[in-house]
C-alpha cells in the first residue's frame, strides 16, 4: 500500500525513473535520502547533494535538539521535509507518508525550519552598494541597452485560502481570489534583492512601494541610478517607468529596452513559483494563516537566492507570470514632475538619435 502511494507521486514528474525500483529506494530509512543521485534530490527537494549539506549546516543550530527524546528529528530529516512541502505544495500528510513521520510532528518541524530560514533573509537577500552596485549596471546595460538600472521592481500575487474574520475582503486581489501582493526587486540574474511580503492582495503596488523602506532609502539618494517598474507605479527620479501614449521614436525605442529589460523580472517569479510550487496555485492553495504564508514566501526567496546564487538550471514548465498591469500613475502624484523631468534626460540622452 505504501509502496504504492510513492509510486503514484512521480506521476508527471521524472517518469523516466523506474517507479517501482524509486519507490523500494524511498522506502529506505531517513538517513538514505542522500544516496540518491542529484537528478533525484533536485526532482524531489529542488536542491543537489551539496546544497542540501550546506542549508543543513546553516540551519542545524536553530534545529538541532540536545537529544532524541519526545521523538526529535534529525536536522537533515526536518529539512529535507520542509523542501519537499515547499516544492510541491502538497498538504502535510502527503509529505508524512513520503518521510514516515506523523502528520502532527510534520506541522511542528515545517514552522521551525521554516521560522530558521526566515533568520536568513540579512544573509541572502540584500540591496546591492558600491562596486556591486556598478556592476549591476554595466550588466543591465549590456543585457538590455537600458543605463542606469539598479533593479526591477514589480508586485506578484501569491496565492492562499480564504482567511476568517474581518479583514477577509481585503485579501480579495484584482483577479478575484484570496492573496498575498508580494513586492520583489530582482537583479540582473533574477536574484531577489529586496523583499516585501505583508500586504493583503488588494493592496496597490504603488501604496506598497510608497510605504516601503526601500523608497525612503532610495529618496534620500544613497544609490546613484533607478528602478525600472510597470505603469503600476509611481514616475520618480529613482523608478523609471514606461512612457504613456508614446509620441516619438526615441520614447518608442526607450519602451522596447524598458520592457526587454524588465522581463527578467516577470521570469524571476516563474522561476521562484516554478521551483517553490507551494506558491503557484498548480500546488494548490496554501491551507495557512496570511501570518503563515508569508513566512513561507520569505523562506523560498531565501531558497530562490540559493539556487540562483548557484546557478542550477530552471525549472520545466515555469508558469507565465505576465500579469495585467495596474492602472497608470504616470503624472499624477507627488514628484511626478522630477520624474518626468529625470526620464525626459534620460531619454534624450540614450535614446535618441
């Protein structure tokens, strides 16, 4: 019966792996799961051998008990069923029957390796300064054609189940279903490079971008350079957005290089909703608090940073991630003018000939 069960999660995954000889290899005892080969590991965790180790290492002083008593998991054995949750979204009981543990000590773990993934974020999520800052651009700029850019700035709806209580509408995205707007910026490589995950779905990414640290930080001109954003947020010195009802040829080529260019943005979520199917609605709607969810969203962009920082390949079947923008605020809010005035240099500038 057990056997069975294992065969039947392979379904669409690897099928070209003899089931019936996986299965006998996942009926193995814990502290086997690493002799399977990295095409295995990565299929059923999303990481290799050795990235597995190093998270493992990382984590094992947040997680590791002093003994094996009320039925402590080894920190390999935590962790490895925290990814396997993470990549495929699948309910707590599911990943009990692949691990053989109880459902309840499944939910406990999930949240600690969870919460002790979260403690990472300083580590691996952080806005780019100085040299790095540089690079950044002459990597844009060579990718692209656009100057200037120190990042892509756009809001993704992460899906969850309906909340209770009263603030339950205001998880209601555009879209019509229960969500999370999760603000990201991402580099050049689509590594995450700064994080917002609190705002209920229908919330605007403009209000998001406004409230945020990263805006203050950037107003106060301590990074020389722009975001590049979609019509859904603000026009200012420092967030470069595209030109509305287009009149030349120079604003026509700044919006191709514009729109290029922030594309790697649009990939950057496919990639971390394509590897971490907790998030995408393919793996079903995360049975969890907001509180939860967002947990979890911190701790797969920590993920994320890690197989981008390591360069392992993208996944197959990366869902489409063009979603429909905002209404424009091109104009109409307080410093438009100086972000007029600032794209108006810049396009002169580049983009005309």
């Amino acid at each position: 019966m057990a056997a069975a069960l294992l065969v039947g999660m392979f379904d669409n995954e690897d099928e070209h792996i003899n089931r019936n000889i996986m299965a006998e290899r996942l009926l193995r005892p814990h502290n086997d799961v690493l002799n399977f080969p990295d095409h295995i590991l990565i299929s059923f965790y999303r990481l290799p051998r050795h990235l597995i180790l190093n998270l493992v290492e990382e984590l094992r002083p947040a997680l590791e008990r002093p003994t094996r008593r009320h039925g402590a998991l080894p920190v390999l054995v935590q962790v490895t069923n925290a990814l396997r949750f993470f990549a495929k979204g699948d309910f707590q009981t599911e990943v009990a029957s692949l691990s053989s543990v109880s459902q309840p000590c499944i939910s406990r773990n999930l949240m600690e390796v969870t919460k002790a993934i979260c403690n990472l974020v300083p580590n691996y999520i952080q806005f780019p300064r100085g040299e790095e800052l540089l690079r950044i651009k002459e990597e844009f700029l060579r990718q692209s054609g656009m100057p200037g850019v120190i990042g892509l700035i756009d809001g993704s709806l992460f899906p969850i189940k309906a909340p209770s209580g009263p603030s339950e509408p205001a998880y209601v995205c555009r879209k019509g279903y229960h969500a999370i707007n999760i603000q990201a910026i991402g580099d050049q490589n689509m590594v995450i490079r700064h994080l917002l995950a609190k705002w209920p779905g229908s919330i605007h990414d403009s209000f998001i971008f406004n409230t945020s640290d990263i805006n203050a930080y950037l107003s106060e001109g301590r990074a020389s350079g722009w975001l590049l954003g979609d019509s859904g947020y603000p026009l200012k010195p420092y967030l470069m957005t595209p030109v509305m009802n287009e009149q030349t040829e120079a604003e026509r080529r700044y919006n191709v290089a514009h729109k290029r260019c922030r594309s790697r943005q649009e990939r950057l979520y496919g990639i971390w909703k394509g590897r971490w199917r907790c998030h995408d609605k393919s793996g079903g709607y995360l049975q969890y608090s907001p509180e939860r969810v967002v947990m979890f969203v911190k701790a797969t962009a920590v993920l994320h940073n890690i197989c981008r920082m390591a360069n392992l390949p993208d996944p197959e079947n990366i869902p489409a991630m063009v979603e429909d923008e905002e209404e424009g605020h091109d104009g109409i809010h307080d410093g438009a003018q100086t972000g007029r005035t600032a794209r108006n240099n810049l396009i002169a500038r580049y983009f005309t000939r």
